[in-house]
C-alpha cells in the first residue's frame, strides 16, 4: 500500500471522529427566535421584566439555555427584538391603512379610534403595555438602551404623526402655522400616558371613554388652528 492511500484512510478516520454541525437554515433560526421571544414575553408579562430571569425563558420554551443564547445573550436583547418586529408589523400595517386615506385630518381621526379600540381587540394590550413600561423604566438607568427607545420613537412614532400633520399643512387642511413637532410630541405623550394608567389600573380605568375623550381633545387643537387660519386668510 502506497502512502497516498494510507493517507486517505486517515483522512477517513479522523472525518468520522469529527462533529460536523448540522446546517441549519435561515427559515429554522426565524423560527427558533420567534419561540423564544413570544416565550419570552410570557414570562415577562406573568413575572414582570424585571423579576423573570434567562432560566425562566428556558423553561418556558423547553429549549436548552445553550440554545437559547446562541440567539440572544440576554432579556434586553430578547426584549429589543421583540419590540423591533412587533413595531415594523405594527407601523407597516398602519402605514398600509393610512395610504388609502387620503386626508390626513381623517388620517389623525382613524389613528386615535385604532388606538381607542385597543383594549377591546387586542388582548394582548393590557400585558404589552406593563412590559414596555417596566423595559421603558429600565432604560432610564441605561445610556444605551435609553438613546434606543429615544431613535425609536422620533424616527418611528414621532415621524409617522409628524409626516401627516405636515400633508395637511401642505394640501390646506391645517394651518401653516401648526407645530407638527410638538403635535407629535403630544400625540404620543397622551397614548402614552392614558395607556400607562391602563396598564396599571387594568380595567377599573375607563380606557376607551378617556381615550377617545383625549382624541376630541388632539383633534379640536388641531382644527382649531386650521380654522383661525381661515379666519386670517
């Protein structure tokens, strides 16, 4: 036997002695993230945020911790990620409803009974929103996770308010002199703020009565400054 083929036997013998890791595509890795975080946010929203641990998620998904962190290395990771699809769903179906209305002041009012009717509809709303609070609170203590929330929601939220505030200055609706920052600003501080005290006080807060109250409110603000603007002209 020459050395060629005694080379290759060894070859041979050390390929069969070596683990190959299986290759895993990238419709099994979406699928194994996404188990993870809707485990995640199971255990999020049962122990709160800030109390439910990695170990926790492991046992609620019953896959091992090592698998686990081959995709996340920790809550926060899991958390961001799972904010990040819920928001890119959430806005992208928005965006795609808003296209088809093409006034923006019917744009603002169908945007304020979406978020009226939460509560009835997505039943999901009250637990969505105690742990984003608790996540929210949290970033408070952390630079980065605060300049990320912060990026999120004026480059996301902000924006989308902002953009539609803006057409209707441009086609006449509202006033020129409309502070579509601000508004924007507002606009989300009041969502915000009634969903918060909803998330707290669950349903002993009368959330859509409140909620579309507050709609009144935003939407009387800004006709108001449409309608001094007539007045001007």
């Amino acid at each position: 036997m020459g050395q060629p083929f005694l080379d290759g036997i060894f070859n041979f013998a050390i390929m069969r002695m070596i683990k190959v890791a299986p290759i895993v595509s990238r419709e099994y890795k979406e699928k194994m993230k996404k188990k993870i975080m809707e485990t995640a946010f199971l255990c999020f929203a049962e122990k709160g945020f800030q109390v439910a641990t990695m170990d926790d998620i492991v046992k609620n998904s019953g896959m091992s911790k090592g698998a686990i962190y081959n995709y996340f290395k920790s809550k926060d990771d899991i958390y961001i990620a799972l904010m990040e699809e819920r928001t890119k769903t959430s806005i992208g179906q928005l965006k795609d409803k808003l296209s088809a209305i093409p006034s923006a002041k019917k744009q603002m009012e169908f945007l304020l009974n979406v978020y009226s009717l939460q509560a009835e509809k997505n039943p999901e709303w009250q637990n969505n929103i105690r742990v984003h609070i608790e996540f929210w609170l949290q970033s408070s203590r952390d630079e980065k996770l605060k300049l990320l929330l912060e990026k999120r929601m004026k480059e996301i939220y902000q924006q989308l308010i902002f953009d539609i505030l803006e057409e209707g200055k441009r086609t006449g609706e509202f006033s020129k002199s409309l502070d579509s920052t601000l508004i924007s600003i507002l606009f989300w501080s009041i969502i915000d703020g009634i969903s918060t005290y909803y998330g707290v006080m669950k349903d002993d807060y009368p959330y859509r009565k409140v909620m579309e109250k507050a709609g009144e409110m935003i939407l009387k603000e800004i006709n108001h400054k449409s309608e001094y603007h007539k007045e001007d002209i």
